[in-house]
C-alpha cells in the first residue's frame, strides 16, 4: 500500500506544479530515536511512519539491507521534521 501512495503521489507530467507539490520523501529514523520523540513528530506534522529497506555501509554490515523506520512526507515538512527530531534527539541527549 505504501508504494501505491508513493506512485500516485509522484510527479508525472512536466509542469505541473500541484503534482510536484505533493512529491513524498523519506526522512529515515536513525535507530535508537526513542519511540516519545517518534510520536510527537506523528502527532505534530503531517507525516505517515513507514518502512524502508536500506542497505548499510558502516562496520561490518557492509552491504547488509535492514528494514528502518522512516517518516514520509512532502518536502517542506520533511525538512521541519528533521530539524525538530535533531534538536528534540539533542535535548534528549543532553538529559542523560
């Protein structure tokens, strides 16, 4: 269903600007964000939770494809999400 909505959403005309407008991205949630500052972000924007298969590069998970939690949504809210979800991860942080 989630790569139905994906599609449908997708631009597929040239100059179409209300199409482009609702473009959805996928902002990945990097493991260990704590499930409080993942359900303010749902509750506080317009974003749906998904997963996504994506494959690491780091330590010895070379290539290993792992499903992720991501949020998806238009661009402009993606970027206001990320901002929220690095400064609410900071204040977390600094807490402990």
């Amino acid at each position: 269903m989630t790569e139905e909505k994906n599609q449908e959403n997708s631009p597929n005309k040239a100059g179409s600007s209300t199409e482009a407008e609702k473009e959805l991205f996928d902002l990945l949630i990097p493991p260990g964000v704590p499930r409080s500052i993942i359900a303010d972000i749902i509750q506080k924007f317009d974003v749906e939770l998904v997963e996504r298969k994506q494959r690491l590069h780091f330590a010895n998970m070379d290539g290993d494809e792992r499903e992720l939690l991501a949020f998806r949504g238009t661009r402009p809210v993606m970027e206001k999400v990320q901002d929220f979800m690095f400064a609410e991860l900071k204040k977390f942080i600094e807490e402990r």
